[in-house]
C-alpha cells in the first residue's frame, strides 16, 4: 500500500491518500467491445431516468474527491469547494482484465508495483480511474508512478 500526507503550518495533518491498487478479479467483459460501448451510452446519459434505465447510479461525481481531501478535523483542503455536479456512475465492465496500454481500459492500466516503486512492465490490470495519490500507470509511452 502507498500512503501520502500534506501537512500544513502547524503540523496538522489535512490530507492522506491512500491507494491499494484495481480489483484483482474480471468481471467477465475482457475485450468485449459491446460492453465498451454499453459503458459508454451509460456515461452519457444526462438524467435520472436514463441513467437507471442504462444501468448505472445517478451520483454527485465530485463527492467523493470532497470526502478524500478532508482531514481528520473535518478541514477540508483544495477540494471543500468542488461544486455538486451529478452525472451517471457506470459499472466498468473490464475492471481486473489484463492491459498493455491505458486504451486497453475504460479507466485505467495499473502497472504492478515492487515496494514503493513501479515494476517495469508491459502488463497491467484495468481498474478504476486515477483521480488521487501515487500509482503506477502504464500509458501509451509505458509504465510510471503517477501522483496527482
């Protein structure tokens, strides 16, 4: 597991990330381009109604970059002034399917990490987008540790 802190002033602690990497396992959709397509209507859905009828959850997608930024005196940090923004939550149909490159992946190619370090590879695992932390993504130009 990969851990960063950001500390302000007085030495309080706002902001832990924490990452553990995709889900291990597929959900059965691996190169399926129908579910890519699927996946791809259900995100573009711009209602309620829609969205369920797709499959997937009308959320607030900015929640849970709100929740992840506050510290534990409820101080938020960056992110406390994200606006409500609902949009639909789809379910990926290629989570845990081995990759080579990030368009292999309806979100992300996860590169296996060796301690604190990406392994090199040219093999991953699809799993959820990137949006906090450390991880080790392989792109179109290969492996790397990225930290947003």
């Amino acid at each position: 597991m990969r851990i960063a802190a950001v500390i302000f002033g007085s030495g309080l602690l706002t902001v832990i990330f924490a990452s553990c990497g995709p889900k291990p396992a597929s959900n059965g959709a691996c190169g399926d381009n129908n579910a890519r397509i699927q996946h791809r209507e259900c995100t573009a859905a711009s209602d309620e109604a829609t969205c369920a009828q797709r499959g997937g959850s009308w959320v607030d997608s900015n929640a849970k970059s709100r929740n992840q930024s506050c510290g534990p005196n409820g101080k938020c940090a960056m992110t406390e002034e994200l606006p409500i923004k609902f949009s639909c939550s789809c379910p990926r149909p290629d989570d845990g399917c081995p990759c080579s490159a990030a368009s292999d992946c309806v979100g992300a190619c996860y590169a296996p990490e060796q301690g604190d370090k990406c392994a090199p590879a040219s093999a991953g695992t699809c799993g959820p987008p990137h949006k906090f932390g450390c991880k080790c993504l392989i792109t179109e130009q290969g492996a790397g540790n990225m930290c947003i």
